[in-house]
C-alpha cells in the first residue's frame, strides 16, 4: 500500500477547509445583501410617532397653523427601517427662499421684501420654528377685488428648512409666515386672514 506524506494530507486538507470556508462566506455575503442596514436618507416630519413628509407649513397667528411648529428628522435605512433621530448629530438650518421672497402688504395687497432669518421666522438648534417680529404674512389672495366669494391662496414668501445627519440633507420643508394680518376684502376676506384655513 501507497504511503501519503503526513504534510502532503494537511496541505490538502487545509485546502480543502479554506475552500469551504471561503464558499461559506460567499452564501453568507450573498444572503445578507437584502438586509443589510445602511442609512439611506433622512426627511422632516412635523410628527414624533411616524415619518410623515411636510411640505408646506404656515406658522403665526393668522394662519391655518397658530404658534411654533417642531419638526423631526428621521433617518431611513436600506432595511425599511425608520428611526427618529435626536441629539445634536441632526443639524437644521432655515434660509430665505430666494424664488419667493415676498411678503404683502395688509393695506393694498402689494408686495414687499420678507426679512431674513433670524428676522420673522427662527428655527432653534432642535428644529422648533416659531413666528417673531418684524411679523409679516407671506400668503397673496388673488381674489382679492374681484367678484369672488373665496380667497385665493398662494405662498409669495418662504422659508427653506433643511436637516443634515451622517452626510445626508433632507428635502426642505417651506414655511410661510401668517404672523401679520392679510389683506382685508370685505366679499372674500373680511376678517383679514393670511393664508389658507386648513380645512
């Protein structure tokens, strides 16, 4: 009987065991693709208890929203996972849209120019938003003068708010002022709202 070298049996062994260990591997990469845990982007939400997308928000006293806002940053991952995120890792900023940078006038319905954060509208290191003075409505009837019943409503002046967490920005929410009065049309708006009702 043929004798085998008792290294020869180990290299083949050995061989054949890093094979089977790099196969292992390979099934193991190739099945945990789908569930890898990867954050993938992050979104403001104006809720704490689900990722819910705000677009437009309207803060002050005249408007469909009354008061400060607080948004909330949520984090998505390739998993399908949604993750509130909190502390100070989340960064907000807030700016003057440049595309829409009015604010009306309450005596005539004419534009003038919206102040600047952190004039009219401030954004805290916690994503809350509150309404300050100079107070201003950024929200243009164009019903107004005309036979219409109803206000007309659209934004004129906004503000972007963006979050930034790990590398990624969210889209930005707007938000409108309504912290001064609107234009007062005795058909369609006499009480001298700014800005949609919500309802």
């Amino acid at each position: 009987m043929r004798k085998i070298s008792y290294w020869r049996y180990s290299a083949v062994k050995l061989k054949t065991l890093l094979t089977a260990l790099a196969c292992a591997l390979l099934v193991f990469s190739m099945l945990g693709c789908g569930t890898t845990n990867h954050l993938q982007s992050i979104q403001l939400s104006s809720s704490n208890s689900s990722e819910t997308v705000t677009g437009t928000v309207s803060i002050g006293i005249n408007g469909p929203v009354v008061g400060p806002v607080q948004l909330y940053t949520w984090a998505n991952y390739s998993n399908g996972k949604q993750v509130l995120l909190n502390g100070t890792a989340v960064v907000y900023k807030i700016s003057l849209d440049a595309n829409t940078p009015f604010a009306v006038n309450p005596g005539d319905n004419s534009f003038y120019p919206l102040d600047a954060p952190p004039q009219t509208m401030q954004l805290s290191a916690t994503g809350l938003l509150t309404a300050v003075d100079p107070s201003a409505c950024s929200w243009f009837n164009s019903n107004a003068g005309t036979k219409a019943t109803q206000p007309a409503w659209s934004a004129v002046g906004v503000y972007l708010v963006t979050a930034t967490y790990s590398g990624f920005t969210s889209p930005p929410v707007f938000v409108a002022a309504a912290s001064a009065p609107g234009y007062v049309d005795l058909l369609n708006n006499p009480t001298g709202a700014c800005g949609p009702s919500g309802k």
